[in-house]
C-alpha cells in the first residue's frame, strides 16, 4: 500500500506509546485504514474511510518483528487480547464479517484532517461516518481570552485540540463529561472557559479545570458572563494585593529619626588645669608631712 498517513507527536504522550504491541497494532491499523471518503469494496463487505478489513491471523503475520536475528511472532492471543484493550479505550470497533474482522479507527477523521493541526477542531465522538457528517460543520475554537469564548462543538473538541490531546483517555472523556454535566445549562461553555484558563497559565491538566470550576461554583456562577466578570475580580484582587505587598516592601514603616543624627558629634570645650603657684605647692607639701607626722605619733 502507498500513500501517507498523519498523526499527532503528542502519541508520544499517550498511554499506547508504552506498550509495544498494542502501539504497533493501532498504528498498523490505521495506517492501512482506507482514506477515500466513498470506501471501497472488499467482496460483500463496503470497507468505509477509517476502516479496514483484516483477519487476525493476518495481522499476526503483518507484524511480524526480528530480535537478535530471529523472526518473531505475537500470539493469537496477545494480537485478541490488545484488540479487546483498544476497543475498550475507545480507540476501535470490529465488526465479524464474512470475509475477516472489519476494523473501525475512532477518531481517524480527526486524525487526517489537517485542519485539525491548525486549530479547528472536529467532533471526537462517534465512528468514521459519524465524523464525516461532523466535518463538514462549521466549528470554531475558544480565543485566546475568556472574553472571546465562542460557541463550540464540544469541550472534548477544544480539550483535544488546545490540549494537544488528539487521543483522549476513556477516564479523560468521562471527566470532561461530568464536568460538562456538573456545571447545568452552561456546561459546555463554563467547561470551555475554564480550560481556556488553564491553557493561558500553563496549566493544561483537568485537575487545574476541575478546580476552576468548583471556585465558580462556589461563586454561584451559572454563566459565562458571570464567569467572566468573577475572573475580572479576582484579577483586580490579586493585582490589589500585589502593589499594597510592595508598598509595604518598598515604603514600609520607617522609624522616626532626630534631626541631629547625621551631625557630627559636638563636644564641649574641655577645662584647662591652671598651673599651681610656689606657695601652693609649698603649703601641700607641708600639709601631706603634717598628717604622715600625726599617723606615725
């Protein structure tokens, strides 16, 4: 098979990137998946875009690896048992069919479309059909700022996109859908701004999300208005706190000083000793043998 298929570099940062098989079954699956948007004809069985048709035993040998030399083989059990975990994670669907299993790639429209990579977003729900049908609506992204949050497809969407998560975990997708659930009628909106927060800060984990939207919740918030206006207060609050902490730091209580302490010191005029007078010195000289007279009687 010629041609190209494309994928996200943030696969590197799935879950599948660490298990061996089932990254190079996924990858083979959908590398071979077929791209026409009309299918084609496999015998009885219409092999659709983002499908393909394959026996296990098939893909058995399709993957055949070399180690030290030596041709190698998973197991029929181990290529069973790593279908089963990518259907469970939502990543394929089969379908028996006369003629081998028909292998569906959820998410393969999302996967192809270049616009994708530029920004729009497509509806990750739902198989390949599915997502043809959601192509061709006209979908746009969150700004950049919570004042421009737009309407969107879905919170999954941005979270795939902004995220950089083209590949979503199952536990993932039913966060965001509880979230989406947990804020009412708004959901879908509050949910988008909140991770639109958390991109701006760096954050991008639905841990910052569901703490953002648990402080509207608190706040009462129920729409993006309030949203907006609640963020807009909290700014002014930090930005508040933020100069009073450098006027303390910068202009801080000061002790109250004299005038007189950069002055140098002053220091009254010392007394000069009079020099003392013969008769002065005469009369003491005859006092001190006076007394030693006296104490020695």
């Amino acid at each position: 098979m010629k041609g190209a298929f494309q994928m996200s570099r943030e696969v590197f940062e799935s879950d599948i990137w660490t298990d061996v098989a089932k990254f190079r079954l996924f990858f083979y699956i959908v590398g071979n998946a077929v791209f026409s948007e009309k299918g084609v004809q496999k015998g009885s069985v219409h092999v659709g875009r983002g499908q393909y048709l394959r026996s296990y035993r098939n893909l058995r040998e399709d993957l055949t690896y070399y180690d030290k030399n030596a041709e190698k083989k998973y197991g029929l059990a181990t290529i069973t048992r790593k279908v089963d975990e990518l259907v469970s994670e939502g990543r394929l669907e089969i379908k028996q069919t006369e003629h081998g299993t028909l292998f569906t790639v959820c998410n393969y429209a999302l996967y192809q479309d270049l616009n994708n990579y530029k920004g729009e977003g497509r509806n990750s729900n739902g198989t390949a059909t599915e997502q043809h049908r959601n192509n061709k609506k006209n979908v746009n992204n969150a700004k950049n700022d919570l004042n421009n949050i737009i309407n969107s497809e879905s919170a999954q969407q941005f979270f795939q996109i902004e995220f950089q998560r083209p590949i979503p975990s199952p536990t993932e997708v039913q966060t965001i859908g509880y979230m989406v659930s947990d804020m009412g009628e708004n959901g879908e909106e509050l949910v988008i701004a909140a991770m639109k927060l958390a991109v701006n800060k760096n954050r991008k984990n639905l841990s910052f999300v569901e703490r953002a939207l648990e402080h509207w919740r608190n706040a009462g918030v129920t729409t993006i208005e309030q949203a907006r206006a609640h963020e807009q207060n909290f700014r002014d609050q930090q930005q508040g706190k933020q100069q009073y902490g450098q006027r303390r730091n910068n202009g801080g209580r000061k002790e109250v000083l004299p005038d007189w302490i950069d002055k140098p010191e002053v220091l009254p005029p010392q007394q000069t000793e009079q020099p003392k007078t013969k008769e002065e010195l005469d009369r003491e000289v005859a006092e001190m043998k006076r007394k030693l007279k006296e104490a020695r009687a």
